[in-house]
C-alpha cells in the first residue's frame, strides 16, 4: 500500500488520531521503537506531527485504521521530563508557531518559578510566549502591584504579557488576536482556568471546567489528552493536560544557561566561555544582576533549577554504590 501524509491531531496514549488529505481523521497506531537525539521517549509521536501513515483496515467498530510508519521533520517541538518515569522524555506538541503560557496569581496561588520552568522547554527553539495572567477579576490591590512588577521582568526580555478573566471576558480580544492565524500551543498549571479561558476564546469548543480542590487548594484536571482544535482562518490550537511540576534531568548546566536568553546574551562578556554564572570571577550575568539589567528574580530561579539537576545527575552517578 501507498503512504499518505497527514496531522496527528488527537493523542490518546496507544492511537493517535490523524487528519488526511480528504478530511477524514483515521485512528493509528505505531509499530516500532523511536528515541529523539538518543533519549527514550513515552510517545514516539505528538500533537502536531506530520507523519506518513498506511492505511491498514477497519476496527471493530468498522473504523478506517491505520499505521504510521514514517514522521515527517519538525521544524521544532516542546518537550518535558516524564512525570512518570524520569528516564523517558514525553513531547509536549510538535511545529507549533508560538506558546500562550496560562497562569494565575491567585485560587491557585502563583509558583513563579513555573513561568521559568516552562521558557525552559519553549527557548532551544526560540518558540516565542505570551503569558497569560487569568482570573483578573479576583485579585487584589497587592495582586496587580505582583502582575505589573512580573511584566517588566518579562517583557524586557521579549515575553508579552496580559491580564485576562474567562468570567467578566476581559482581555479576551487581545489574546484573540495574539493567536490568529497561528497555530499554539495552550499550556499551564492545573487550576488556572485554562478551559474556561478556551471557551471565552471560542465557546463551541464546550471544554470541560472544574473547580479548584477545595482539600487540596490545588488544580484539578480537566483536559486529560492533548488535542489540537482548528478555529478556522489558519487559526490552531493544541489544548495540553495540566502541569503540576516540570524537571530537568535531561539537560545539562550550560544548557539551561543557554536557554535564560538574557543570560546567553550577557555571558558573551563572561571571562570564562563555560561560566554557570556562580562562583566565576569576572562573570557578566551577575554584574547583570548588580547593575539591575538582569532580574534578580529570573537568576534565583536559574540557580533552583541547575541545583535540582546537579543533585539528580550526582545521585544517579553514584547509584551502584
């Protein structure tokens, strides 16, 4: 049989559902190990991917099936440390335009540092973001003096940011038009509002909502596989599950030096091309830092983050004694 291209729009763990050249969406499967830059994966493909496929037959429910044999190269792709098994790597979405980063200062409470951790994983592909402050019309007087403070930080490095609240629609129009055209990647914590924020965005979407765990204080999840949704106009996006933690045993140091840009554009002045931006002399970033160029905030976030994968790399070396 011949291959035919199409996208995979669905992942629901084993199939994948994949859009062709005639409209109709065939469910696939995959046959075959496949790694990504010699790192094992927990799915060999993602939302987003274009992929070959040969069509197989019907299911028992009389189905077309198929099998996808061949992926077609990304232009670039998000990924994240399994939350489950911390040796595999899980694609986030595959050739997407941009990311719109969902977050909240309140109901839950704002973790900072997961805004760092997620430009973590969208920088080695200069993937741009737009962070997105919902549930506006809960916060406080202190609330907004956190948003604008958190603004300036990351709109001068390059991140746009907005305020946005799915229940009184305000900022809806902005982010409308922030992703026209293009086809993004929709991603956050559980509990930031992210499917009622959706619905605002385009209501026949009808995405599930759930309320905040009112034991935990934390999210809950509603979106429970990625999913891409076309809103027409060249318009896509790809809903992806709730985030509770990301971590980082697959980088090294200098990679996530690399990937806090204004640390990769300061370090050309380091007097050491291998400088972590710690104990060197004569490093840039902290004179950065001093200077008030480079946020202080974004820095403490940087040395969080190259302590956890220090620890991890130094407990695996030493694992077998």
């Amino acid at each position: 049989m011949s291959l035919q291209e199409g996208l995979i729009i669905r992942s629901t763990g084993s199939w994948y559902d994949v859009v062709i050249a005639s409209g109709e969406t065939v469910p696939c499967r995959m046959i075959g190990k496949f790694r990504l830059d010699g790192k094992k994966l927990t799915n060999p493909v993602a939302v987003g991917d274009r992929v070959m496929l040969e069509i197989e037959g019907s299911n028992d429910e009389h189905e077309m099936t198929g099998v996808i044999k061949e992926i077609v190269d990304r232009k670039n792709y998000v990924i994240r440390q399994s939350p489950r098994k911390k040796h595999f790597i899980h694609i986030i979405a595959a050739n997407i335009d941009q990311a719109l980063l969902i977050v909240t200062i309140r109901d839950p409470k704002l973790k900072q540092g997961f805004i760092d951790r997620f430009l973590l994983m969208t920088e080695p592909y200069n993937i741009p973001v737009h962070i997105v402050f919902n549930k506006g019309d809960i916060y406080t007087d202190e609330d907004l003096e956190i948003y604008q403070y958190l603004k300036e930080i990351y709109e001068k490095v390059g991140y746009s940011c907005y305020i946005t609240s799915a229940l009184e629609n305000k900022g809806i129009q902005q982010i409308s038009k922030a992703i026209a055209g293009k086809t993004t990647l929709i991603s956050g914590q559980s509990g930031v509002g992210k499917s009622s924020l959706l619905n605002r965005l385009h209501p026949d979407l009808e995405l599930k909502t759930k309320d905040i765990s009112q034991y935990t204080g934390k999210g809950q999840h509603t979106t429970t596989f990625a999913e891409m949704f076309d809103l027409g106009d060249g318009t896509k996006i790809i809903d992806s599950p709730g985030i509770k933690t990301l971590s980082f045993n697959y980088l090294e140091v200098q990679d996530i030096a690399h990937n806090f840009k204004e640390f990769f554009v300061a370090s050309k002045e380091c007097k050491f091309q291998d400088c972590t931006h710690r104990n060197e002399p004569k490093c840039a970033v902290k004179e950065g830092i001093e200077s008030g160029a480079i946020s202080e905030l974004r820095y403490g976030n940087y040395l969080q983050i190259i302590s956890e994968v220090e620890d991890q790399n130094y407990w695996e070396r030493h694992s077998e004694y």
